[in-house]
C-alpha cells in the first residue's frame, strides 16, 4: 500500500469539555438538544453565568464515547453560533475537576455518630442536624464524592455535576 | 446577544414601527422576493408590505410550499431565500422546508409571526413554542423581545444563514414587537464578532495534499454541493485544477453541475444509484480527493467496505463533517473555493504537469469498467421508458437556459443520472432529507428568480400531488414552470425496495384514483398535455417548452421499470447491481438490505 494507514480507536473515553457561551435564551438547550438528537451521552452537566458584564456563561459537560464521537461532539458545539470558546480539558492535559454534593442520614443515635465519623475522616461538613436526621455537605473530585457516598449510605443525595478547569496557566476566555 | 452594536448613535426615528424596522432591514440585505401567507399574527408586517413597493411578496398556498420555493430561490441564485409566515400553524408547516434546508446546506431567513409577549406561554390563539420547535432544524434562531433588537437580528440572521455551511435561520416575531415603536440599523454597523467560520485552509495542508496529489497512482477527485455552494467562482477553479492534473471526477447528487457532465473527464455520479465506473474507481482509488461533500450514507454504502485501500483527503467549511462517517487521513477545515484556489495555486508554482504515462493503468480500467454501460436500458416500442423521457427532455432543453427540479424518488435518481449538468445552480433537488412534494414549489421559486428561463419540474406522480396546490400560485404570478411527471402510478421507489427486499409485496404503494392530470391543470387554469407511448413523446415535450404558461406534462411511463444500478443497503461499492438480470447481484432479500433505510 502507498500510504500510511490510521488505526481506528473504537474505546469509550470520559472527556470534560468546557464551554463559554453567551448567556442568551435557549442556549443550554441548543446544547443538550444537541446530545438527545444524536444519542450521544451527558454523564453530568453544570452551567452558570460566569461573566455578568459581558453575559457570558460557562457549561462543564461530562461525557462518554469513542475517540470519533468525542471530536464530533466538540465539532457541532464549536460550531453553535453563541459558542465563544471551548476546551477539551481531558486531552490538553492536566484538569481539576471538583463537584459539590448533599447528603442526608437519617436513624438512631449510633448511626449518626457512625456518619459523622465517615464525614469527619473524609472531610465532609456537618451543615445541618436534627434529633434523628444529620445533611452533609462534600465537594471533591467525582471518585471522592463517590466513595464517600457508598460508606454514608444516606438517604437522600444531591449532586452538583462537575466544574472543572486546567491545571496551571491555561485558561478559558472568550475569543477576541 | 451580548455584542449588540451602539445603537445610541443611529438617528431616534420614532416614526417608524417594528414591522417598518423589519421591512427596511429585509430591503437592506437586497431581498427582492418574500414567499409567504399572512395570518393574524403577522397582519402588522402585511400592512407594511402593503405600503411599500421595494419588496414583492409572492402568496403561496401552503407555507411548506413558502420554503421550498425559497430554496429553489437560493440554490439558483446564490442568495438568501426569504420566507414570511403566521404563528401556530404557520411555523409549524415550515418544519419540513427548514429540516430540508438544513441537511442541504441552503441559505433562508424565515419570518415567522409569534403571539404578543405577554400571551407567550399561555396556550393562545395559534400559539406554537416555534424557537423550541425549530432549534433542530434550523442552523440558529431568533425569539425577538425587543423592538429595537429588530434590525440587528435580521442583520446577524443573513450573516449566519450565509456564513460557513450555509442553513436555515428562523426569527420569531411577536405581535406587539411588530407594532413597538423601533429603532433602525443598518447592515454595515452590525458585524457579528463572535460567528466567523474559518474560511482560509492552512498552508502546510495545502502543500502535503499537492504531495500526495501530484504522485497518486489511482486518484479520484470527489465532488460535493460545498462546491456550489461557495460559488462559481469556486466552480471555475476547480474545473481548472481537474483539467491540469487530468484525473477523473465524480460528483455527488448535490454537487452536479460543479464540473460539466459532458467532460470526459467526468465518470458519473457515485452512490447508491451512481455508475458503475465511477463507484468501482472509488472503491479501488489510491488517493481521494474529497472536496465539500460529506460522506452520506447513500454515498458511501458499508463503511467498512467503503475504499478500503486509499488516503482521503476531506476539504469541509463544516468541522463536523470531517471523520463522521469515514475517517480520512488529511482533513482541510476551509471554504472549498479559497482551498481550491490554493490547492492550484500550490499546483502551478511546483510546476506540476499532468503526467498521462502515469495515469494511463487507472484511465484504462476506468474504461473497462465504463464498457459495462450501467445507465443502459431496455427500449420499448410500446411503453415509455421513464429513461428515455429523461433522455429526450435532455435533448430538446439541453441548448436552452434551463433549471430542473426534482420531486423524490425513481424520477429524480434518473433525473441525476440522465440529464447532464454542464453548469452549476441549475439542479435543485431535495438530497439529505428526501422530501416529496420539494419540486414544484422549488421550481416556483427557481422561476421567480429567472422569470425568462425554461424551468422543469421532474417530477413523480405521487410526489408532485404532496405540494400540487402550489399551480394556483404559479397561475397567479403567471410563472411559467413545467411539471414533467412521470407517470407511474406507483411511489416508484418504494415499490423498488418492495420488490428488492419484502417479496414483490407491494404494500400501499400503488395509488388509485390519480387525477386526471390534464383535466387537473385546465382546472388550475394552466395547460394540461399526455404522452403514453415513445411516438408521442417528442411531441409533447417540444409543445410544453413552446408554451409560454404552466404545463403539467403527464408521461405515462412503464410501471415496472427499476432505477439501476443500485448498491443495496449493507453492500459496498464493489457489490453493485447492474440491472435485473445481473447474476452478480448478491444480496436481493437479505436481512441487511431490510433493515437499513
């Protein structure tokens, strides 16, 4: 054969894909329309006005798929007309990723002090308590808030979705 | 949007309303023609229309007929085509024509009426959620809240209809913000900073695909409706660039026209129902030279049979068009006339020549497999062949200013094949979506552009009847558009993969009780004409080019009669089907061929 040939990578990757969009109406769901309509998958999802002056927000999308569904998620967004910048923060190297959660435990005396026990050796915060109820705040990165999850066992959960951004210098900001 | 020009500046005209403010901007971007219907919602815009003479506001007698026409607009001018429509019903009846322009890349505003602001929300009268039920199909929308947003958004809608891969843009327009006191902007002061497609390919790309160019073995030149698109300027160059290197071409459904069909260099369409040469010298290529099309499906047949052996090289305006369906091996992100230009350029300073001792093994299997005559069919003395037809309307037409349309299905894949294209944005047919009833309103909007040019619908019986209410319009605006319906009695296509693929059970595929298509066009005030064997063809077709008003031509053609070749579903261009009779023909009822589309 005369040319080099490309190996396909048919292995499912997880990719954190940052977003900065301007913040105008319909925006988040010309996003995740995106994703329904061609069955792609959203493991979590954030978003918030990051920017009041210039009405810019910034999503975190969390999803799975192959290397060929990755690039072509982040090639229909990139081409959204209210899409200002975006970051494959998974591949351009070293990426912090915190999510925040709530958790709820409710029994009697000594399930709770086993609770707090769980929450104090992973860190978590007692926000609030009544006779027979303890809620907890965590945040961490996904695999802590996991963890932390499966030894609690409460009986309500309340997660925020990952943020994320990169590590060192680089930075998201709008395009000139 | 958060980039909204000063607008403090522009002179305080208080006089003006929102509709005025919309009509002055529409005016502004060279809008000629608007198709369209009025309704309640929209009854502001129509007064204003009433009141001016810069725009002529073509009534139509269904919105989805609006966009079509609007279509046929755009592909043949290179414009942007302009639709204004009521809420409700009215937005609702554009979903086909917007979900038709987006596949096929063509460039529309379409207005649509909205509910009073402060009735959004409340289930009234007409009320449609049209931003939420357009956001798929269109390439960007617009819910206007603000009368003084007006002028920008529509001057940022054309910007994005044009820009890049050229779609659909939809503007929802509220009733109250209509009548609104508004302030106008002209074009100039708006520039949408954030919207820019990259339009210029990098250099070091350029070079490599000259590289791999200039020493191919097997090449082939892979053309799509990008070309077109980025316009005849584009076109040009990339006649010349084919000339110089002396490789052969083939062209997708969209992209006929890009380079003439009667240049030898041209092998055919490829695809599903393209030649055999051209399909075979796609699958055995030793470099691809992909330039604006896309991979679709019906190009391409089994991926992983799909021209196994060669480099691929993908110029696209659009990044998500590259390695979607086929993963190629030198991706060129750039508008196809400014990668063409450089890819010539690149050519002639190398000094590179066309090299015919190189090519000579490629141009000879070429012709052998061209020897096989794939277009070729079974003449009858009795019946008419919808082949023949196509052939003869070809002959009669092909040194006249002509523009064909096409409805979907047998017709229009003998359309593509039979009736050769030497320029481009003179063939305007429905290719992504594949919507029945796109013929005779885009021709509609063909001729509105090109009011002394012969303008052809090709057209299916079943088809043509989805949009027929359309000849009231043409009658109206007396545009003289010909319906050149073949004839069969059956949705031909459908009966095909019935026949291929579920037993010859032709379920609800054939269609009693058709009108009487001459009686119909009479009826229409047009003029009606049938031919029913091969002597009364010629006939038929010079009198319906001869007269000057709408014809419905109705060509009864032979009912059994089956588009080849055809590469069945789940086949690869290698495992084509030349005709009924070809023993190579592998997998006629198989599980795959059922169960893709």
């Amino acid at each position: 054969m005369l040319y080099e040939h490309r190996e396909t990578v048919n292995e499912l990757r997880r990719h954190t894909v940052a977003v900065l969009v301007d913040n105008e109406p319909g925006v988040l769901a010309r996003v995740i329309g995106l994703f329904s309509g061609r069955g792609y998958n959203i493991d979590s999802l954030t978003v918030a006005e990051v920017d009041q002056a210039a009405h810019l927000s910034r999503i975190t999308i969390v999803t799975t798929g192959t290397e060929q569904i990755i690039e072509q998620i982040k090639a229909l967004l990139g081409k959204q007309v209210p899409v200002r910048q975006l970051a494959d923060l998974t591949v351009e190297g070293d990426v912090i990723e915190r999510e925040l959660a709530l958790a709820k435990v409710t029994g009697d005396r000594g399930r709770l002090i086993d609770a707090l026990r769980v929450a104090d050796f992973m860190g978590a915060r007692l926000i609030d308590r009544t006779i027979d109820t303890l809620t907890f705040e965590v945040t961490g990165s996904s695999e802590d808030i996991d963890s932390f999850l499966t030894l609690l066992e409460p009986v309500e959960v309340s997660r925020a979705g990952v943020v994320a951004m990169a590590r060192g210098p680089r930075t998201l900001s709008p395009a000139a | 949007m958060s980039d909204a020009p000063s607008i403090a500046a522009a002179p305080a005209d208080t006089s003006l309303t929102g509709a005025d403010v919309l009509l002055r901007a529409l005016v502004d971007q060279d809008v000629e023609h608007v198709f369209g219907y009025p309704g309640g919602a929209v009854l502001p815009i129509y007064d204003a229309i009433f009141k001016q003479n810069h725009l002529q506001h073509i009534l139509v007698r269904h919105e989805q007929g609006a966009v079509h026409a609007a279509e046929g607009y755009a592909r043949s001018t290179g414009k942007v085509g302009v639709v204004l429509v009521t809420s409700g019903p009215g937005a609702t009846n554009t979903v086909t024509g917007l979900t038709d322009a987006l596949m096929d890349s063509v460039p529309i505003v379409v207005l649509t009426g909205q509910v009073p602001t402060h009735m959004i929300g409340n289930d009234a009268f007409q009320e449609a959620d049209t931003v939420g039920i357009t956001r798929p199909c269109t390439k960007h929308n617009y819910l206007v809240k603000d009368s003084d947003d007006i002028a920008r958004v529509v001057h940022e809608a054309f910007h994005v209809a044009r820009a890049g891969r050229p779609g659909p843009v939809v503007i929802d327009l509220p009733k109250d913000v209509m009548l609104a006191a508004a302030r106008y902007v002209g074009k100039e002061e708006v520039v949408h900073k954030t919207y820019q497609p990259r339009r210029l390919p990098q250099e070091d790309r350029i070079e490599r695909a000259v590289d791999l160019i200039a020493r191919a073995q097997r090449p082939i030149f892979y053309v799509g409706g990008g070309v077109i698109n980025a316009g005849l300027e584009a076109c040009q160059t990339l006649r010349a660039l084919i000339r110089e290197t002396g490789y052969p071409v083939t062209q997708t459904l969209m992209g006929l026209g890009a380079f003439p069909a009667s240049d030898p260099q041209f092998i055919g369409m490829l695809g599903m129902h393209g030649t055999y040469e051209a399909n075979m010298a796609m699958h055995g290529c030793d470099l691809m030279i992909c330039i604006g099309a896309r991979f679709d499906d019906r190009v391409t047949g089994r991926l992983d049979g799909f021209s196994p052996g060669s480099f691929k090289i993908h110029v696209d305006i659009d990044p998500s068009s590259i390695n979607k369906n086929i993963q190629v091996d030198l991706p060129i992100v750039a508008d196809c006339g400014e990668a063409l230009k450089a890819l010539l350029s690149c050519w002639r300073r190398r000094n590179h020549q066309m090299d015919e001792v190189r090519l000579a093994p490629w141009w000879e299997a070429i012709k052998g497999w061209q020897s096989r005559n794939s277009l070729g069919f079974v003449m009858s003395p009795t019946s008419i062949k919808p082949q023949y037809a196509i052939q003869r309307l070809w002959h009669f037409t092909r040194d006249l200013d002509t523009y064909i349309t096409t409805e979907v299905g047998q017709h229009q894949m003998w359309a593509a094949q039979h009736y050769h294209f030497d320029e481009p944005f003179r063939w305007m047919t429905s290719g992504g979506l594949g919507t029945m009833g796109y013929g005779l309103p885009a021709a509609m909007g063909v001729q509105m552009a090109h009011p002394d040019s012969l303008v052809v619908d090709i057209a299916g019986e079943a088809s043509w009847v989805m949009n027929m209410q359309e000849m009231s319009t043409l009658v109206q605006y007396h545009l003289p558009v010909k319906s050149f319906i073949l004839n069969n009695s059956y949705m031909g296509m459908v009966r095909q993969w019935q026949d291929f693929f579920h037993g010859n059970r032709h379920a609800e595929s054939y269609m009693d009780s058709l009108p009487d298509f001459v009686r119909l066009a009479e009826a229409f005030g047009a003029v009606g004409l049938r031919a029913t064997t091969p002597a009364e063809l010629d006939d038929v077709i010079q009198e319906m080019i001869a007269v000057k008003r709408p014809v419905i031509a109705d060509i009864v053609v032979d009912r059994a009669e089956n588009v080849y070749p055809m590469i069945p579903g789940g086949a690869a261009h290698n495992e084509i089907m030349l005709s009924p009779e070809d023993p190579s023909a592998p997998v006629k009822g198989s599980e795959d061929g059922m169960q893709t589309v």
